[in-house]
C-alpha cells in the first residue's frame, strides 16, 4: 500500500522541526542542508522555495556556525542559489533570501578561492550570482533593492584593502583584497578593487541624486557606517557625498502626512550616522564640517515641523479694544463632570466610565483595536492629559469605590420590622403588631432564607474585588535541562567579561578572600566565572554515592567542565594578555583540590577527589606553547605564579629546547624557578641535567647554572663525555650518554 502524500502545511512543520533542531544544536547544519537542498529546487513549490531560501540565509548569517563549516556549505548551496536567483519569475520573498544568502557566502568564497584557486567552478558560480544581483539591482521592487544594497556592502568590503596588516592574526571574518596574493590565478587584485570603487560609487548614488525613496536612502546610510569603520580608505568619498545629502529636499513638495514621515526618516537616519562617526572619530579633520552639518539640518527640520515657530491663528477679539491686541490671558482649566453612580449593581468598567454617552459605554475597545495599539494611544493620551484633570478623575473614581465600600445593611428596627407571619383575614388584628426585642428579631433573620429582594438592592461588590493572581508553579527540570540553562547564563558572562575593557589604572589585589563582584568590573566577573568553575565539585555538582560497591559515581555531563572549557577557550583567545586569569583560576583550581583531598581522606566513604588543576595547568601549557618565542616573557611570568610545580609541567618546559630558538627561554625560566622558588629548586635542576644530556645545542647555556648548582654532576658528565671520545682520522666524534 502506497504512503499517502504529506500535504504542503504538514512538510513545513515537518521542516520546521528540523529547523529547530539545528537551532538546538548546530552540528546538525550540515545533514539538514545537505537533506533539504533537493527540497528546495528552483523547480519546487513556492511554499518550500520560500522556506528554503530563508533557512540559508539564516543559517550563514548566524555566528553560531564556525567559519570553516560555513565555507565547505557554501560549496554545497551555491548552485542551487544559482539556480533560484537567475529564475525571472522569481517569487519575491525567495529572491530576497537568496540574496540574503548570497551577501553571507561571498567573503566566504572569496577566500576559498584564495587558498583553492584549481576550483573555478566555484568561483564561476558566485560570479554568476553576483552579476544577477547587479542587474536587478535598479529594477527589483524596493525590498529586495534594500538586500542588493547589503550584498553590494560585502562585495565592497571584500574587494578593498583592509585596515590590518596581518590578515592571519587579525578578525577570520575580515576578508578583504589584501589576503589575495599578487600572482593569483584566478582573483585579479587591481580589477576587483576597480570594480568595488565601480560599486562604491553607484551606491553613493542614491545620496548624490537626493532621492526620495526614504526605504533606499535609509538602507545605503545604514550600510556606510561599518564601510567608513572597516575601510577607511573609502571614509572621505562617503563622507562628503553625505554632507553633499539634503535630505529635507521633499520639504518643498506638499507636506502630506506621508512626506512628513518619508523626510523625519531620512533626516533622522542621516543625523544619527554624522553623530555615530563623529563619537567614534573625535580627531577627524572633517568632525567640525560634521558638526556644522548636523546643528544646521537641525535648525532646518524644526523650521519646518516645529509648530511653535509657525504664525498663530488670530485670537477673539474683544469688542471696544484695540483690534491688533491678542488676548494673553490663560484659559481656563477643561473640567469634568463626575455623576455619583446610581443604585444598583455595578462592575469595575462602571466606576471608570465618565461619559454619559451609551454608545460609547457599549464600545469594547479589545474586539476593535490590537492590544499593543490601544496601550501606545492610552499612554501618549494619558502624557498629554493637563495634571488637575487627570488629578480630578483619579478622585471621582477614588470617591465612587469609597462610597461603595461604604454601603451597609440597614440597621434594624424592632419597632418596625415585620415578624414573617401569615396572615389571617378571620384573625383579630390589634392596631398594631407587638414588637420582639432585638435578639429575637436578629435569631428569626438567621434562621430565615434570605430575601431575594434585598440581595439584588445590595451592590454587588465581588465585582469590583480583583482576583488574587498565583504564578503557576514552574515545570520541574530534569539535569540536562538544568545543565543547558547552567551553560547558556555561563556564556553571557563571559560576552560581559569580552565586552568589559580592562582598566587602565590598576588596582591592588585582594588575595584569595576577595568579595567576588564586588565592583561588577571584569576583575570581579572573572572571580566569579573561576569560583564557579572550580568550586562546583563542592557542592553544585551533585555526587551520587551507589551503595552496593561504596564507589563515588560521578555524572557524565557537568556543569564545572563546561565553564573549565571555557575558560580554557577564554585565556588562549590572547592568552599574552589574559595570563592572570589563567593563574587566578589555576589557583582557585589548586585551593579545591586541596580541600577535596582533605575532604575525601576524612570521608567515610572512601573515593579519589579529582585532580583538576594538575589537568588544566598541563593543557594550558600545551595550549600556549606552540607560539611563543625567543623574547617571550609570559612563560616566566607564569611558572612563577602558580600555586605549585610537578614534574610534568617541567617536562613540557624540557620539550621547548626540541627548538633551538626557544633553549634560551626555557633555560631562562627554569634559571628564575631555581632562584626565586627553592620548593622546586631540585626539580629545575633536574630538568636542567636533562636538557644538557638530551639536546646538545643547549648545553653551554645549561653548563653555566649547573656549573654553579651543580658542579658535580657537570664534572662526571664531562669525563664521561671525555673518555668516549673515539679517534678516526685527523676527526674525533663526541657522544653523549
């Protein structure tokens, strides 16, 4: 039996699902790509075209994907762009995202290119794209001109000369015309710096023609910014083509509403990027003509929109006086009528309404105008409202709930009140009914059913009593929800601390019983992120103990190694600068250690307390040791200011003479641990014998200490060395032992 066919809804949820896969976890980009691209040909639905041209876009726009990954997928997405932006009855929300897509991939191809220049076919398909996008360019509907004026920044961007010498250590994301080396096969330098400057100036268009299109004109300023910041180079043709901009020309046209909002757009757009780049540069030789600029399209905009400066309507002239006098006086306060309410229930809606008004009464604002509308009109009408009106209406509706409240049963009379006894026509009936005392009346009403009467005549109060409101307690979170929501509060922390910048005047040290965020700068966050890295095996990592064998079972996803990991990341990052981190968490490392050892030996429950710090120093070592070089004092820096030395960390320092650039350095650092440091003095000279036996280019540098701390192991040593020479010849060869 044939499956039945998915209808079109059902495959986009399905779609979505994946979506929201790789959302959650971006290793999964690839297989959904690769699975969705036959999905999404040019000769697929529109429903499925739509979706798959925005999914692309997404996923090469987010920086969630590292850069490696995202240029092996543009390989694979390309022809399929291709293919859908050179369709001309293309559906205009696809087109968009192509060329969403397109302005992501084209650095990344650029530098595919650079280190693959045997692929062309690649290069030729981009091209392809490229100039689809450019011919389109003018004609497109104003949409997807604002995204070719995006695709156009990247080309821009990637065929000009960047600002960074050293493209290899500088931003992986800054491609630009100088990683093209001058004999490339197929990436002509000249020619595409030629066709960027092409570029450059036909998107200046738009400002040096004063158009009116305010969607166009607010899309080029918004992209000129990160082209005046990366490119400086580009910076005084864009800035005098905007100072050249008048975009208050539509001011001369009927001010219609629509012109007013097209001319404030533009005028606003404009005035905020000449502020931004005035801030940014405060030395720039053109920040006078900026500021020139900015206070004068200021003073035009509020001649223009500023109803103050505009001529006054005549004002009543009075009978008798002079008829050119205007009438100064204040006006009187606008007053309100406020009717006390009538008897009878009411609800809450009652006691606001002022208006006698039915219609007006019965309108329900929420079935007629969007919640987000309605709160923006009763906050601006509300902002405008004069103090004492709107002081007076919030007393009415004090008085009317006071009044309310006020309402009270009646007092009974006993001299008056009926007895609820049927009467008898055929009875004797005095002239009047004898009255009972007050208790017996107040007994026979509470022992009565109530009167219906009476109950619809009482206000009805419940109405005006709001609920009491209780959160919903939250769902329970088993521990890999927990360790995911750990992760994602760990991470912003650590964009904190990047976005912090380090302060210029240094402060004293603390030692170990800091307050941590005490002054919530980036000493304090990184006081944090350590302790809480290091310090969760004390109590945030739960342990769980299993009873049949007395063994410690640790989880096999902790949140301690997460934050490890990332301070690892952290501190290579720069690690030349960020090497006190490194040994403020490295010590805080070595404190739990200490205490988890004492804690395991006095435990009842024998288990083996984690070695994290020996771990982490040894990573950390390995991590930074393939850059350093000859003059680099940061190895020194760091032996010394660990909390403690084993010997593999010697070892790591004994491999670096494997280079014979580095023997100095390591000869040196261990030199300071012998003087500096007497604990590990034995190690450092142990390390030195070894180096002096092992490499033979370090052994005058190392003969020198050891000649001082050890003279006779040098001494044996050299005999040794000595009495295996072995004459051959005129030439004798010495071998170490």
């Amino acid at each position: 039996m044939a499956t039945p066919q998915l209808s079109v809804p059902d495959q986009i949820r399905q779609l979505e699902g994946a979506r929201k896969l790789v959302l959650g976890d971006v290793s999964y980009y690839p297989q959904v790509i690769q699975a969705t691209l036959p999905i999404i040909g040019p000769s697929a639905q529109v429903e499925f075209r739509r979706w798959g041209a925005e999914f692309l876009a997404e996923a090469f726009a987010t920086p969630a994907i590292p850069l490696h990954q995202k240029e092996t997928l543009s390989l694979l997405v390309l022809e399929t762009l291709k293919l859908l932006v050179e369709d001309v009855n293309q559906d205009v929300m696809v087109l968009r995202s192509v060329i969403q897509a397109a302005a992501s991939i084209y650095p990344l191809a650029i530098r595919w290119i650079i280190n693959n220049s045997y692929d062309t076919s690649t290069w030729e398909r981009m091209t392809a794209i490229k100039a689809r996008i450019l011919r389109i360019w003018d004609t497109a509907p104003t949409t997807i001109r604002v995204c070719c004026i995006k695709f156009v920044q990247r080309v821009v961007l990637a065929q000009t000369q960047s600002i960074n010498p050293e493209p290899r250590r500088g931003d992986p994301l800054d491609i630009s015309l100088i990683m093209i080396p001058p004999n490339h096969p197929v990436l002509d330098g000249p020619k595409l710096e030629a066709e960027a400057s092409g570029l450059l100036d036909r998107m200046l268009g738009a400002l040096q023609d004063n158009s009116t299109d305010a969607l166009i004109v607010d899309a080029t300023l918004n992209t000129l910014s990160i082209l005046v910041r990366a490119r400086p180079a580009t910076s005084n043709r864009i800035l005098n083509t905007i100072l050249n901009f008048n975009p208050l020309k539509l001011a001369n046209s009927p001010l219609t509403p629509k012109n007013k909002v097209l001319i404030k757009s533009m005028e606003k757009t404009t005035r905020m990027l000449l502020m931004h780049l005035s801030r940014r540069n405060p030395h720039n030789p053109q920040a006078g003509r900026i500021q020139q600029y900015v206070e004068r399209l200021m003073r035009s905009r509020a001649e223009i929109f500023d109803e103050g400066s505009r001529k006054r309507a005549l004002a009543e002239q009075s009978d008798g006086l002079d008829t050119k006098r205007q009438r100064t006086g204040t006006l009187p306060h606008p007053q309100i009528e406020i009717s006390p309410l009538k008897p009878g229930p009411h609800s809450l809606a009652d006691v606001f309404t002022f208006t006698n008004n039915e219609g007006v009464k019965h309108f329900n604002v929420g079935d007629n105008i969007p919640a987000d509308l309605a709160a923006k009109i009763s906050v601006t009408t509300i902002s405008r409202l004069d103090p004492q009106l709107l002081d007076r209406a919030i007393q009415g509706v004090r008085d009317r709930l006071t009044s309310l409240y006020e309402v009270r049963q009646e007092p009974i009379n006993p001299e008056t009140t009926p007895l609820d006894v049927e009467e008898d026509e055929d009875d004797y009936e005095p002239d009047y009914y004898a009255a009972e005392d007050t208790e017996q009346i107040l007994n026979k009403l509470d022992s009565s059913p109530p009167d219906e009467r009476r109950e619809l005549e009482k206000p009805a109060l419940g109405g005006l009593k709001l609920p009491t409101f209780e959160l919903s307690s939250p769902p329970a979170l088993n521990a890999d929800q927990a360790l995911r929501v750990g992760q994602g509060s760990v991470t912003r922390v650590f964009e904190t601390m990047r976005a912090l910048e380090d302060p210029s005047i240094k402060k004293p040290k603390a030692g170990i019983n800091r307050l941590a965020a005490s002054s919530y700068d980036r000493d304090s966050w990184i006081t944090v992120i350590t302790r809480l890295g290091s310090r969760t095996s004390s109590g945030l990592d739960d342990v769980s103990v299993k009873d049949e064998d007395s063994k410690v079972a640790l989880p096999t996803s902790r949140l301690s190694d997460s934050i490890r990991e990332l301070l690892f990341n952290y501190v290579l990052e720069d690690f030349r600068k960020r090497i006190e981190v490194a040994v403020s968490w490295l010590s805080e490392e070595w404190y739990n250690d200490q205490i988890q050892q004492r804690t395991a030996s006095s435990s009842p429950v024998p288990h083996n307390a984690p070695a994290n710090y020996d771990k982490w120093a040894l990573r950390l070592l390995d991590g930074f040791f393939p850059y350093l070089h000859a003059q680099d004092k940061v190895l020194t820096r760091f032996l010394s200011e660990l909390p403690e030395l084993n010997s593999g960390m010697f070892s790591r320092v004994k491999a670096l003479c494997r280079d014979p650039s580095l023997v100095s350095l390591a000869l040196t650092s261990l030199y300071y641990l012998i003087m500096m440091r007497p604990p590990v003095r034995g190690l450092a000279l142990d390390t030195i014998q070894e180096i002096w036996t092992e490499y033979e280019d370090s052994r005058p540098m190392a003969a020198k200490y050891l000649q001082r701390w050890r003279p006779s192991f040098l001494e044996a040593a050299q005999h040794g060395v000595a009495g295996s020479e072995t004459p051959v010849g005129a030439s004798t060869t010495v071998v170490a032992t």
